[in-house]
C-alpha cells in the first residue's frame, strides 16, 4: 500500500505501539515459543471468526503464529499433506502467483477450478461450482477469504452459501487464504464473512492469517494459521504435529510485529483506531472510481465498470500482454503481464496519465480477448 503521496503507509495506532513497546520496563527479545504467542493467536483468531464464535467457545479453535501469510499457508499445507493425508488441492484460476509453487513443493496434486470469466469481467459462478463439484471427496479447496488477488471480485453471500452446499455435500475440504481482512472494504467482520459461513455450516477449515496489509506490517512477517475443527479432541495432538512442521520449517515466529497486533487487539480504545484501514480502503475505491471514470471520459474502446465492481489492492483490468508490454515501453507503467495492476500506485497527480496511456494502448494494440 501507498499513500497519495506515493509513499508507504505508517499507520499512526502502529506507530503509537510501537513507541509504548520501545519503552515498556518488560521489554526483552527472547525467542517466542515455537507454536507463538498464545495472547497472539487467541486475538488472531478472534479477529478471524468474531468474538462470539461458538467454535472458540467450545475449545474447537486452534491458532498457530506463523511467518505473515505465506508462512501460514505452508504450514497448514504441511499439516494436511503430512499429518492429515490429503493430496489434491483445487486453486481457483486466476490466482495469487505463489500458491501453485507453494503446494506443489509441499507434494501436493495442484488442480484448478474455474473462478473468473475474463471476457465478461465477472465472476465465473457457473463455472466454479461444475469444476468444484466435480473435485473427489477429500480433495482441499482454497478460497480466498476477501478481495481475491489478483481479480478483486469476491462471491456475493448468497454465492458463498451456494458454494457451502457443496463443499458439505461432496466432503472437500476449505483452506482459506486471507490476506486482506479489513483492507477490502474497511470493516473486518464484514470481510470476515466467508470463514464465519463456512464454520456455521460445520465445515472444519484452516485460514491462513497475513497482518501485512490491515496493519501495514510488510517487513515484520506478521501471520497466523487458524484451525477450526468440529470436536476439540484432535487439538492436543495436532499441537504435536506443528511442533515437528514448525521446527522443520523456520524454528520458531518473530516477535515484534506480533506484539503490535496482540497490543492492538486487546486494547478496545486501541481498536477503536481501525478507521486506518477505513483510510486505506476508502483511498482504493476513489481510485477504482477516478480511473474508470477517466477511461470513461477519454472514451476509451472497451467497457471499464469492472474496475468499479472489483475490491482491494489489485484490478484486473482486462489489458493484454501486448498492451502491458506497450505500457511498460512507452509510458513507463509497470504492472503484471496478465493485466493486474495495483491500485495502490494510482494517485490523483498520475492517474490522468495513467488513464490516457491505457487508451492508447487499447487503440494501437486492439485484440479479440479470450476467457482464460
């Protein structure tokens, strides 16, 4: 994320913990314990499924602080693959680049269902739930929990609950990723819903946690994986297991941006001072809002309200590798080959620029796009 200014984003409730931490009487840098902070994970977890969730109610929940997300999601895939014995994981198409390395170096079978219809700029509902539907009992679904990376275009709740169904009926397991928690639309619960629908439905499930966006925390590795099962039993011997894939992976969590989170968490005066992640969302959506309507305006070839329709850090604009590349020579604007930008580096002083180098490379490099 960056600021107008093109700057990064020091959220100010971080910068005020952080001060209070640097001079707190208990200060210390002693290793965490390898599972991590336990006040951690319980906040962590907290945030996740809601103060009133049954599942951590009932002692069905289990958090385990991990190296940002990506951490998270190697180690439940270790979990599952090593301990549990599942080997096929489905990955919506697009997705977020580092999944397919991340599981098949875990030795899974990564297979992929349908999420997005490029050509209309949609979700691909119809497709997704054939593809799901199709997937053996067993198998492991990933979701993207919010603002799916890199379309930004979630399923609605009643699609969600349609997509519960059949996770219930077919017996496949969900791994969500959630990366953007409170940073899609301003409000944590709400982005939140997903996980919730699916633990109310009686699904078990693991989340993999990031703390790198809706705190800003990047470069502190800030994560949590997040277990829900249906009896509380397995825990104690799940603990056992993440022992051993922890260890073998990285030893042991870091402790710093950890405790700014588990600071912020608990402290309701603190969290009060969520409106950062209001500023951060609010700031994306003018952007979306200012770029369509500067495409729209110049009259740009194309049809560019799914710039609006999508949420979070990226759009995928729909740009073809040609006109990307014309982007990156002749206009100096850097974004993924596939058409993905990030709204973050949108800002009211380049976004008219932006906007007229985007329809000339509509017009100069004009295709037949293909649903892919």
């Amino acid at each position: 994320y960056r600021t107008d200014e093109g700057k990064p984003y020091l959220l100010p409730v971080v910068q005020k913990v952080e001060k209070s931490l640097a001079i707190a009487d208990d200060l210390h840098h002693e290793y965490v314990p390898q599972l991590g902070d336990e006040a951690f994970t319980r906040s962590a977890t907290r945030l996740l499924l809601g103060g009133d969730s049954p599942a951590i109610a009932e002692k069905r929940t289990l958090g385990i602080q991990s190296l940002s997300g990506t951490g998270a999601l190697k180690i439940g895939a270790d979990l599952l693959r090593e301990a549990v014995g599942f080997n096929t994981i489905y990955l919506p198409v697009p997705s977020y680049a580092n999944h397919e390395l991340l599981f098949s170096r875990a030795g899974f079978q990564v297979l992929t269902y349908r999420y997005y219809d490029n050509v209309r700029h949609l979700l691909d509902m119809n497709g997704m739930i054939t593809d799901i539907r199709q997937a053996a009992p067993g198998s492991v679904i990933l979701f993207h929990t919010c603002a799916h990376n890199p379309t930004g275009m979630d399923p609605t709740r009643d699609q969600w609950s349609q997509i519960a169904d059949i996770m219930v009926e077919r017996r496949l397991f969900p791994f969500f990723d959630c990366a953007y928690q409170g940073f899609a639309s301003g409000d944590p619960d709400r982005d939140a819903y997903s996980v919730r629908l699916f633990v109310d439905r009686g699904l078990e499930l693991v989340c993999a946690q990031s703390f790198s966006k809706n705190f800003g925390l990047y470069g502190e590795r800030v994560g949590n994986l997040t277990i829900v099962l249906n009896n509380p039993k397995p825990i104690e011997n799940i603990c056992s297991q993440m022992l051993m894939i922890v260890r073998g992976n990285y030893s042991g969590p870091p402790s710093h941006g950890a405790s700014i989170v588990t600071k912020i968490l608990n402290d309701p005066q603190l969290y009060e001072e969520k409106c950062c992640v209001q500023i951060m969302a609010t700031r994306m959506r003018e952007m979306r809002s200012q770029l369509r309507e500067h495409l729209e305006r110049l009259g740009t070839p194309g049809e560019w309200s799914h710039i609006t329709r999508q949420i979070g850090m990226f759009s995928y604009t729909g740009l073809t590798d040609r006109q990307v590349t014309h982007l990156l020579d002749s206009y100096h604007i850097y974004m993924l080959s596939n058409g993905r930008l990030s709204m973050c580096g949108l800002t009211t002083k380049n976004i008219e620029y932006v906007a007229k180098a985007i329809r000339d490379a509509v017009i100069k490099f004009p295709c037949h796009k293909k649903n892919k």
